[in-house]
C-alpha cells in the first residue's frame, strides 16, 4: 500500500511539475491595460530598419516569435485571423470566389457577415465559438474598445453584436495616437486595434509601421501584443507576434504551452494571452493557450531562418512521402515478381551470394530512409540553393551511414542483428527527440509541419509507429538468446521494461503527450510479453488488456487535466470536454480527420493498402505452400534449397514481434485522426527490414551443397 501511495505520488507530481523546457512566464502587473495590434501578412523577413523601423526596434528590445495562424484552410485570410482571436479556436469564414472578404465597418453596432461566420463554424470540424471573447470579457465587466473592422470582429459577442464602444481607424497617425491614449486614460482595460491587411490593394509595410508607431505612442504603460494574423496572397507562411510594453526592454523568445517550442505560438494563444493578462477566466471552448517568455537576446534573424524552413519544407512533404512510396513499391515489386524463379533454378555461390547481399544493402537502406530524412533536418538544407537535392543528399549519407554500420559490428552475426540495428536507431532518434523537444522533427518534411499547426512536439502518428516498430524488433533481437536456452521470463521481462518505458515517454503529457498512442502500446507490448513467455492469448485475457490500456491512457489524461489550464495538453483537455459534456464533438472531429486523411493522403493510404495485401498474402495456400516447401519454392536459389520457414527456428521471436506490431499498427490506426499513417509508417519500416532479414540469413547460414541442375550436368558431360 505504502508502494503504491509513493508511486502515485511520483507519478502526480511528474504531471504537474512538466512544463514547456526553458520557458518562464512573464507576468503583468494586474492593474496594467492590454492592446492588441493586430494585422495581416506580415513576416520576420518584411522587417528592416529602412522600410520598417518601428518593427525593427521592437523585435530587438521586446519578446518576439513566429506565430502560425493556419486556421480551417490551407490560407488563412484577415477575417479568418480576426475569427480565431474572437473564438480562441480555429475558425474561418466561408470560401469567396474572389478570395478574401472585405472586412466592413459595423452597422448599428452589428458586425457584417457573422451569420456566414458562425454557420461556417457550425459547419468545420473544429467547432469553434465566434463572439467566445466578447461573452467572456463581457461576464468580466471588462471595459473595451474595438478600432477598424478586425477589431469588431474580435470583440463581437455571440450574436455578432458590440457590447463596447467602436470606431473606425483613422488615417492619421496623430489621431490614432489620441484615440488610444484617450480610452486608457478614462480607464479603459482593452484596446484592440487593426491596422489593416498587407495584401494587393491594401496598405503597405510602411502603412502598418507607422500606424503601429502611432497606437505605442498612445499605449503609455499598457502590455502590447502585436501580431500578424493572417497570410499574404495565396501561401502559407509564418506571421509576425511580437509583446512587450513601450519604453521596457526584455528581449527574448515567445513561446506557449500549445507549441513548446521557443520562437513559436499559435495565432489562436492571442484571445488566451488577452484573458491571461486581464485575469479573466478563459471559456473551455477555447483552445489556445497564454504566451510566455523564454528569455534571450535579439533573435530576429532567428525567427526568419525558422519560417523560412517551415516555407521551404511544407511543399515538399508530399513529394517526398511519394519518394517513399514509390521506393516502397518498387523494392516490393522486385522481391516479389523480380526475384521468383522456378523451383529448379540455381546459379553459382558467388551470383547468389552477390544478389543476396545486394538485397541485404537494399532492404536496409530502404529502411533508414525514414529516420535517415529526420537526422538530415539538423543540417541547414534549406538555405541551399537547391533545398530539395541537398535534403536527398544528406539523407543518402545517413542512410548509407547507418546501413555501413548495421553490417560492420558484430551484431551482424545474428540473423535478426543489421535488421534490429537500424531499427533500434530509428526508435531512438525519435525518443531522444522527444525527450530534449521534438527540435529535430519540426519543421522537417518527415516530420511536424510548422505551418500546418497541428502538433509541434511529441510522438505524431508517424514517428509513434517507426519507434513503436523499431522499439519491438530491437527487443525482440535482444531476447532471441534467452527465448533459445528457454529463459522466456526474462526474455519477458525485458520486453515489459521497454513497453512501459516507450509507454511513458509516448503518453506522458509535455512529452510524447500522445492520446491515442498508450491504447496501442499497451495491448501491443502486453501480447508480446505474453507471446514471449509462452502463454495462451485467450478472449479473458484480451478483455483484461484492452482494459488496461484503457485505464493507462485514462490516468494520462487525468494527471494531464490537473495541472493549471494554461500548461494542459490536448489530453486534459479532451478531459475538459468530457467534463464540459462536449467530447462527442471531438471524437467525431477526430473521426471525420481520419476520414480525410484516407481520401487525401492517396499515397499513404496506397503504401498501406499493398502492405496489407502483401500481409495478407501470406495466408494464401500458395504462399502459405511457399513459405512451408522444404526447398525454398519459387526463392530456393536464393535460400540454397533450404526452407523460408527455417527463419522462424534461427529467430523464434519473429513470430510475436509481427503479432506485437500488427496489433499497435492497426489500434493507432483506428485509435488516431490521420491514422492511416501509422500502418503505412510502419511497413515502410518493417517490410525492408524483413526482406533485409532473409537476405541476411540465407548469405550467411550454413547450407548443404545444392544438388546440379540438369544444364549442369549436360554442360559438364
């Protein structure tokens, strides 16, 4: 009992103690006002002392970072941007054939469009509350002024009515300046203020500098975010967020507990940032989460080199995810048709043994290729002149690195040992990127997307089933002696400590912070430990694991929920929503996302399918016959006439790392939005690595001389 309460508490206090690395909170004096400068289509790189001083200055002196403003679509127009900051969540208007529209000045205190914006909200998949900011400040008797169409927008209560006063902005410089300075002197707590969107036929760079000069001459004391809401023209890039308080120098990085990445925050942390600072309770529809400070110098610089990774970066995933794919197929395609020869083939030992080990190199390299473009990510590739042929570059060299290294230590002389290698490394590149936080993986085409802004750190489907995939075989190599001199509970043993090892990591909160990955890996890792020792998988039994895995995910969840709001993940605040009676809006939000994904991610979902049908053809009587001749059948001049089946003798763990791996791919799969994924990831990985194996083991195992062929015998004769 006393164990247990120790445990517990352990456990507790891991999840309340876990927080962005590096990152302090900056905390305003209470009685200080707030203004919101917002506007649309600037960037880190637009900033320079000539064109714009003001931003200059302050993204020298002040905290500043990228934020992603990815809202409901790919491009996110001004009044999209404005929408996220009223609802605190993602949020867009409906899709114009002419592109954005055209915010317009409130019309009896009533905004235009708010009927199009809350119906186009209704209709997203992400729910969101339009007016959630102006009801919330409302409820607080927060006193507020609202300056130009965004700002309407953003104060705007549920019905698309303002509570609060509102004007137009003015041209001049001067009068912006009095008007701001005129509403904190009669004791008003927020300003927001638009200074227009930088776009075609809209205002300039300048424009938004000196409107900018204008409102800090008016802030007086007040704590000022300025930010960029909204992309300019039709890409996707990372906007400008900069905070602080005029006259104060405190350089640093921002940062949230929504991104845990230094130099990065959501544009929906704005409306969170906002209540933080006035002390307003923040609506459990809202989903970011308040700005905090990393302190360091001027990092504008920086800044620019991190958005325009993510820019470069963001057009090439489908291209390289179709690399892959077709790498995958092609290699599939060459084992399976290119390689089958009549029964009654042979060539000599040296042609064989060179196919072999060719096979052997290209089952591996096939297999690094994954973690080979991750490792990659840590070399400026994209500031090269040709960013797409640099990544393949460095990725080659890793990959070759890794297989060298598979084939020359002595891991080799097992069957199971170059496979295991490259798996292992795989799996641990990941997790060491997840404990010291997920920099590698960001922004990197195998990767998180920056500017999708859907997860910046942590396990995402893809690198939850490479190191799920890899942490299996590497155990099951390890194990492979003890499973030999029948010492299965050990063997046992070993594989329990790496399942809740990799569990941990994958579903602690501010680490993997994963929800649907403890689902898998419990019932995973617990059909291999059970596979290992020898026991029966019975129907009580499976009923008994998916509990557990049930009440593992629950309990991360749960201590994910305790800790204050503003440092939650979305496990507690999937608990939120339980609580709040909304959780069936986001099952059915995750389930329409992997809905998606199966009809966009055409190449993922094709690799998934011909790994499947390829799974699925082992249980075909002629392939079943195959794997079962006692020559090899259709690849006996590859195994010299031993049996395939053989494999399963020289490594009896096989067996239960394909049932252990099976079972964590199709849970994620069906556990995870997106979770095609995880299925495809997984074979990418597995299949070369299995292909690699039997090359392996007939190039090295010890077999009896073939028996000539008849051309054999004729030619000698």
């Amino acid at each position: 009992m006393r164990r247990s309460a120790v445990l517990v508490g352990l456990v507790v206090g891991l999840g309340c103690v876990l927080a962005p690395a590096g990152a302090a909170r900056a905390e305003p004096e209470a009685d200080r006002p707030v203004v919101v400068v917002g506007t649309a289509g600037v960037r880190w790189s637009d900033v320079s002392a000539e064109v714009t001083p003001t931003l200059r200055l302050l993204g020298d002196t002040w905290s500043a970072g990228n934020a992603a403003v990815r809202s409901v679509r790919q491009v996110t127009c001004p009044a999209d941007g404005w929408l996220a900051v009223s609802a605190g969540a993602r949020a867009a208007d409906f899709v114009h054939d002419d592109g954005c529209r055209e915010l317009e000045a409130p019309v009896d205190q009533l905004v235009p469009g708010w009927d199009d914006y809350v119906e186009a909200s209704h209709r997203s998949r992400y729910h969101a509350v339009p007016g959630s900011l102006g009801e919330a400040l409302t409820a607080a008797q927060i006193t507020a002024l609202g300056i130009g169409p965004g700002a309407a927008v953003a104060l705007a209560g549920a019905d698309g009515t303002l509570a609060g006063p509102w004007t137009d902005r003015p041209d001049d410089p001067e009068q912006l300046t009095t008007l701001v300075a005129d509403a904190l002197e009669a004791g008003t707590t927020l300003v927001v203020v638009d200074l227009g969107a930088v776009r075609e036929g809209h205002r300039s760079l300048p424009d938004v500098d000196q409107g900018l000069a204008a409102v800090l001459a008016g802030a007086g004391t007040a704590d000022v975010v300025v930010v960029s809401l909204a992309d300019r023209g039709d890409q996707s890039q990372m906007q400008l967020v900069v905070a602080g308080s005029p006259g104060v120098d405190e350089p640093g990085l921002l940062t949230s507990a929504s991104t845990r990445q230094a130099g990065l925050v959501l544009g929906i942390d704005v409306t969170a940032t906002v209540l933080d600072r006035l002390g307003v309770d923040q609506p459990s529809a809202m989903l970011g989460t308040p700005f905090r400070t990393v302190p360091s110098g001027s990092a504008s610089d920086s800044l620019v080199d991190d958005a325009h990774q993510a820019a470069v970066a963001r057009p090439l995933v489908p291209q390289f995810y179709l690399g892959l794919v077709v790498v995958n197929l092609v290699f599939f395609a060459v084992v399976w048709f290119g390689l089958a020869r009549s029964p009654t083939y042979r060539v000599d030992q040296r042609r064989r043994r060179l196919v072999l080990r060719w096979l052997t190199v290209t089952g591996l390299m096939t297999a690094a290729l994954p973690v080979a473009l991750l490792v990659a990510n840590v070399v400026p590739w994209w500031r090269t002149g040709v960013p797409p042929l640099t990544l393949v570059g460095c990725a080659l060299v890793v990959a070759a690195a890794v297989v060298a290294v598979a084939l020359v230590g002595p891991w080799r002389r097992c069957a199971l040992g170059p496979a295991a290698l490259v798996a292992g490394l795989s799996a641990a590149v990941i997790v060491v990127d997840v404990l010291t936080g997920s920099r590698v993986q960001l922004s990197a085409v195998f990767g998180s997307s920056a500017l999708v802004a859907g997860r910046f750190y942590g396990f995402n489907n893809r690198m939850f089933a490479l190191a799920t995939a890899g942490t299996l075989l590497l155990v099951s190599a390890l194990v492979v002696p003890l499973v030999r001199t029948g010492r299965r509970r050990s063997a046992a043993a070993v594989a329990a400590v790496a399942g809740v090892g990799l569990t941990i990591v994958d579903g602690t909160p501010g680490l993997g912070t994963d929800f649907g990955g403890p689902p898998a890996l419990v019932p995973a890792f617990t059909v291999f430990v059970l596979l290992l020792a020898g026991a029966r998988i019975t129907w009580r039994r499976t009923g008994a694991v998916l509990a557990g895995a049930v009440g593992v995910t629950v309990a991360f969840a749960v201590l994910d929920w305790l800790r204050p709001a503003d440092r939650r993940t979305h496990l507690g605040s999937f608990v939120q929503a339980v609580v709040d009676g909304e959780w069936p809006q986001v099952v059915a939000r995750n389930a329409s996302a992997n809905l998606h994904a199966l009809n966009n991610s055409l190449w993922l979902t094709l690799l998934a399918i011909a790994g499947f049908a390829l799974g699925a053809a082992l249980l075909v009587k002629p392939v079943k016959r195959l794997l079962a001749s006692p020559d090899g059948g259709r690849y006996a001049w590859l195994s010299d006439g031993a049996p395939l089946a053989s494999l399963a003798d020289e490594v009896p763990t096989l067996v239960p790392f394909l049932v252990a791996g099976s079972t964590a791919m199709l849970i994620g799969f069906a556990m995870n939005d997106s979770g095609i994924a995880i299925p495809a990831s997984g074979l990418g990985l597995v299949v070369p690595l299995l292909v690699a194996t039997y090359a392996h083991w007939m190039a090295t195992a010890q077999h009896p001389e073939p028996a000539m062929t008849r051309s054999d015998t004729a030619e000698r004769g």
